[in-house]
C-alpha cells in the first residue's frame, strides 16, 4: 500500500507523538508524516500554530478534520479504523472502561503528574481535577493488577497510550517503578510496533541532532 495522503501526522521523535506513531502501526494505517524539529522550534512557527495553536504534537488531520489532544485522537483513529479491533464499538460492554481509561490519562494522569513534578499543591480536593497523587495512581495500579491490559484480556488503544506514558514516566522517576506498572510497562514495551517507532524515531532524532550542529 502506499501512503495514504488523507491522514497527516504532526509528529516530533521522543515526545507524546511516538505513541501516536505506535497506534498508527498497530491499526497497520498507512499515513504522511510531517516532522517537527522540536529542538529547533518549528512548533512554534505560525505555519504550526495554524494546525495547533498550543504549539503541541500530536495533532492529525484526516479528511480535513483538524484532531488534537492524545485522548482525542486515539479515540478518534481506533474508532476511524475498526479492522484492527483497538476500539470496543459502542454497545460493548467494554466500550464505557475503554473511554474511562482513555480519558483518565489527560483528566487525571498527566495534571496529577506534572503538580508533583512541579512540587505543586494540588488544592483542594473539591478543586483538583485528580483528588491526590496517590489516588490517582491507586486507581490506576488497582486496574493494572486485575489483567493483562486495562480491559483485562483484550488489547486496546488505551494500552497504547499508557504504556508507552508509563514508560517514559517511570524511565524520568516520574512514577514509582511499581511491580505491576514495570510489569505492564514491559508487555507493551515488547510489541513489535514499539520496537518499529523507536528505530524510526531514532533515525529522525540523530538526522534532526546533526542538522543542529552544520
């Protein structure tokens, strides 16, 4: 197959857009990709601010609708390309865990982390989009335990998107290097589509690091 010009890839290596590129491999989706050399601020040049104004990767643009935000576009290209069976279709009972945990991660996860990272009080609780740290991870390790993916047997985008946060979490100290989180982390670390966008995105960063220093 060739590349489907339809879908577009804002992408830059060894940000939150490689998960992105790990789901485009597993729903085995042909697509262009437009790299952004983070280093050298292309995000922040008005072409970019034009499709994200945040200045953020990802960002998709499919038969010109404009998606952004990584809960979204998971969602979005799961549901987009159903053939890879990443997304439980509305009417499965698994449908409402799989939003849940898609939605958890940019909710509670992500803020969660970077007011611990930043040694920020979260507030009060009525206030906080997350409660507390250590309920939030609580909650998230609590699910982890009960099976081999967050939907306990079956493999979904949501895998995809937390395994490949959890481990660039756990990689920074970010997260505690928990037994259930390290073990989940390796599972989704060995899927060949892991592998695949990590050798890509090396070759993108060394290409992108030698143009830094011509």
């Amino acid at each position: 197959m060739g590349t489907d010009s339809t879908l577009t890839l804002y992408h830059s290596p060894n940000t939150r857009s490689s998960g992105t590129r790990v789901l485009l491999d597993e729903l085995g989706v042909d697509y262009r990709l437009h790299v952004l050399n983070m280093q050298a601020g292309e995000h922040r040049d008005p072409a970019y601010l034009a499709v994200n104004p945040m200045g953020k990767v990802p960002a998709i643009v499919h038969d010109g609708a404009l998606v952004t935000e990584q809960g979204a576009i998971y969602l979005y290209l799961a549901d987009a390309f159903p053939a890879a069976g990443l997304a439980p279709p509305i009417g499965d009972p698994l449908r409402g865990p799989y939003l849940r945990w898609l939605f958890f991660y940019g909710s509670a996860f992500e803020p969660a982390l970077v007011d611990r990272a930043m040694q920020r009080d979260p507030g009060r609780a009525a206030m906080s989009p997350y409660g507390g740290f250590d309920t939030m991870l609580g909650t998230l390790t609590t699910q982890l335990a009960r099976g081999t993916y967050l939907l306990g047997d079956r493999f979904s985008a949501a895998d995809v998107l937390w395994g490949t946060a959890l481990g660039w979490t756990t990689q920074f100290k970010l997260v505690p290097e928990q037994a259930d989180i390290m073990a989940y982390v390796a599972r989704i670390a060995g899927r060949p589509s892991v592998a695949r966008v990590r050798a890509l995105d090396g070759e993108i960063a060394a290409t992108q690091a030698a143009a830094g220093q011509g």
